[in-house]
C-alpha cells in the first residue's frame, strides 16, 4: 500500500451521504398495516409529522434531526406499520442532517414515458465537501468498490473544482470501478454513486477548461439499446427483457412501476389482459427516491416503442399464444370482438365449445378433436357483436389439433 492512498482512507472513513428525500418523496410516501395482532402507530399523527417535514424541506418550517429521533407515536390499532415509519424516519433524519446535500433536488426524469415533476436545483459541491465525504461499507454478504480506485477519483474530483485538474461530467459518468479483492469489503456502490451524481451536477453547470491539444479525450463507450425490431415480441421477451442503470446524474424510472407494467404487457402478449397501444403511449412512471437508481429511461422507452407499434396492429393471434394444455389457461384467453362494421359469431355458441375443449383438455370427457374441426357457428344478428370471426377461426384448428395429440 503506498502512503498516498493510505492518506486518502485516513480522511474518507467509511460513512456516506444518505439516500436524501425531497418534498415530493414526503408527500407521496404510503405505509403498509401492521402484521395481524401487532399494534401500528397513529396515523394522523404520523401524517402531521411528516406534513411538518414536508413543510421543513420547502423551507417553511424547521424541524431538526433531533426532533425526529425524538418524536414518539401513539400505539393505534391498526394503524402504520411500526418498522416501516421507524425505517422511513431514519431516512428522514439522514437527510435533515446531510449538507450540503440536503439541498439537493435534481431535474425531473426525460423521455416519452418521464413524470414531469418539478425540482429544485442541486447545490454546487466544493473541494471541501468532497474531501469531507463518508462512505458507509456495502450490506453483508456484498462487495463494494475499491477503496483505492475510488479514493484516488476523488481526489482528482477534488483537484478538479480547486482548478488542478480536468475531470470533465462525461467522465464521471461514465467511469467504471473495479470491486474490492477478496477479503475486502469497500465503500457501498450506492452511496458513492449517489454522491458522484452530485459531482455530475456540478461539473456540468462549471464551465470548462480549455483541455490541452496533447490529451484527446476518448469517445465514451456506447451502451447497446434495444433497437426497433422485426420480428414480433413474445410474452417470453417481456418476461425476460433486463435494463440497465441510467448514467450518472439521472436516476431512470421506478423499477417497480416498469415492472408492473411489463406484467400487463406479458399477459396481453399471452391473451390474458387487454392492455392497448395507447395505454402503452401514455404510460407514466415516477423516478425512484434521490440516491437510488431506476431502469435507464433510454432503454425503457425505445422497449416500449417496441410494444406500442405492435399492439397497434391488434390483439395477439392464437399462433403467438403457447400452447393451451388446460381448462385454466383456456378461460384466460380474451376473444376480441368482432369489429364494429362487421358481425361476429355468437358468443354463447362459441363459449359452449370452449367450455366443451376445456372439460377434455382437463382429461374428462368432454369435445373430441373431430367435433372441433366441425364446429360451426351462427353469426351474430347485427354488426359489432359477437366474437371476431377470424380469430376464432385461428384458434379451432389449434385446439383440435392438441385434443388430437392426446389421442381424443
């Protein structure tokens, strides 16, 4: 170990800048009841409290990080969860302890699927405030950066805002740490790059110094984005399709409001929900609290594109679905209906059937394959009624063809 980066782990102890909360997070924020027999917490008074916090972080109140340690609520049956208020207000508590970090707010999130939500501006860090910075080490059982990768990048950051150096945004964004050795635990990956997102900020409203013609700065490597496409998605792509995290000093989308919405789109692909193109257009997700990072927006976005286009060309046809082994997966299908200048079959003929193929493909006796291939049905007396006739005529074929397999 050479003494420079032994000095720099003298002056960075592992502590970090908390996950800071905005307004928005204090107003938004929900709790769960507490587990059956247990006692909650108040919650009116919880919500006055952290309608005072809320006030604190606009700047029209003063709550401290003690008052918070100190604040006791009344058992309430039921009531919030204890343990998620306790864990919330230690968030809380970090911070209306954190400066200058807790003044930072950073722009809303981009891109067609982007909340728009106003912020405040993030602060400008200085050289003492990065020299000043603490690092928590990673939760057990994980691996955090490199201690000395990362001590001697902020010392360049350091040099950087005294006028020493050259470290541009780009590069912050797009540097890349190695993981701590084995035996070693390193500094939290979250936390150092929830402060690096505050050195982004910063560098980005610095003007720049003029970089010296002997040093050309490399190209920054490209992130593969899921392109158009041409062949059609499957429910097995939405199921298996992985973002990654956003660059540094942008904080993506809420990962658990994109998979949510992946979950609609997988079961609209399977014929299981009717989710349509234009829900796909105008879905909205929020970015995830300061200091955490979401799915990249860029990714997000151009998957979606993807899904957009084609669900505008209509419901999924039956030889996009897997294969129908089931009474169950047979009523999870959602027969479109038929188009409003056109007359569809009966839907009571066509349900009868089903439920016919259903009661065989369970192994009781029920419609055998021949009967299928035959079935024929009445259409409906006026347009816009029944079940589209094409789609229908796609799927018997299918259905009789697995009653076949199995030897009905």
């Amino acid at each position: 170990m050479d003494r420079a980066g032994y000095d720099a782990r003298q002056l960075r102890r592992p502590a970090h800048p908390a996950p800071l909360l905005t307004a928005q997070d204090l107003r938004q924020v929900t709790f769960h009841r507490p587990p059956p027999g247990l006692p909650g917490y108040d919650e009116s008074q919880v919500d006055a409290f952290l309608d005072r916090v809320e006030e604190t972080l606009r700047g029209r109140d003063d709550v401290t990080e003690q008052d918070v340690r100190r604040m006791r609520f009344r058992p309430a049956r039921p009531g919030y969860h204890a343990a998620e208020v306790d864990a919330f207000l230690e968030l809380v508590a970090e911070t209306l302890r954190s400066t200058p970090q807790r003044r930072q707010a950073v722009a809303p999130a981009t891109g067609a699927h982007a909340t728009s939500t106003g912020m405040r501006p993030a602060p400008r860090l200085t050289p003492q405030d990065v020299r000043g910075v603490r690092f928590h080490k990673p939760r057990p059982g994980n691996r955090g950066y490199e201690e000395g990768e990362i001590d001697a990048f902020l010392e360049r950051i350091e040099a950087t805002l005294r006028g020493q150096d050259d470290l541009t945004a780009l590069e912050v964004q797009e540097a890349e740490f190695g993981y701590a050795p084995a035996g070693q635990v390193g500094y939290d990956e979250d936390d150092v790059d929830t402060f690096l997102d505050l050195v982004v900020v910063t560098l980005e409203r610095t003007p720049p110094r003029p970089a010296p013609p002997a040093r050309p700065v490399p190209p920054p490597p490209v992130r593969p984005r899921p392109g158009p496409g041409t062949r059609p998605l499957t429910a097995r792509d939405v199921r298996t399709v992985a973002f990654g995290k956003p660059a540094r000093g942008s904080r993506g989308y809420q990962e658990s409001q994109v998979d949510k919405f992946l979950d609609r789109i997988e079961k609209t692909l399977l014929g299981q929900d009717d989710l349509t193109a234009q829900e796909v257009r105008e879905a909205r997700f929020s970015r995830p609290i300061f200091g955490r990072r979401g799915y990249d927006e860029t990714e997000v976005d151009a998957f979606l594109a993807r899904v957009e286009k084609q669900l505008g060309e209509g419901p999924p046809r039956p030889a996009a679905l897997p294969p129908i082994s089931s009474w169950k997966q047979l009523r999870l299908i959602k027969i479109p209906l038929a188009a409003p200048n056109q007359r569809g079959y009966r839907t009571s003929q066509v349900d009868r059937v089903l439920e016919e193929v259903g009661i065989a493909l369970d192994g009781m006796i029920g419609a055998t394959s021949a009967e299928v291939a035959k079935a024929r049905f009445a259409l409906s007396l006026m347009a816009g009624q029944g079940y589209d006739c094409d789609y229908v005529d796609e799927l018997m074929p299918l259905l009789a063809e697995e009653l076949r397999r199995r030897g009905r």
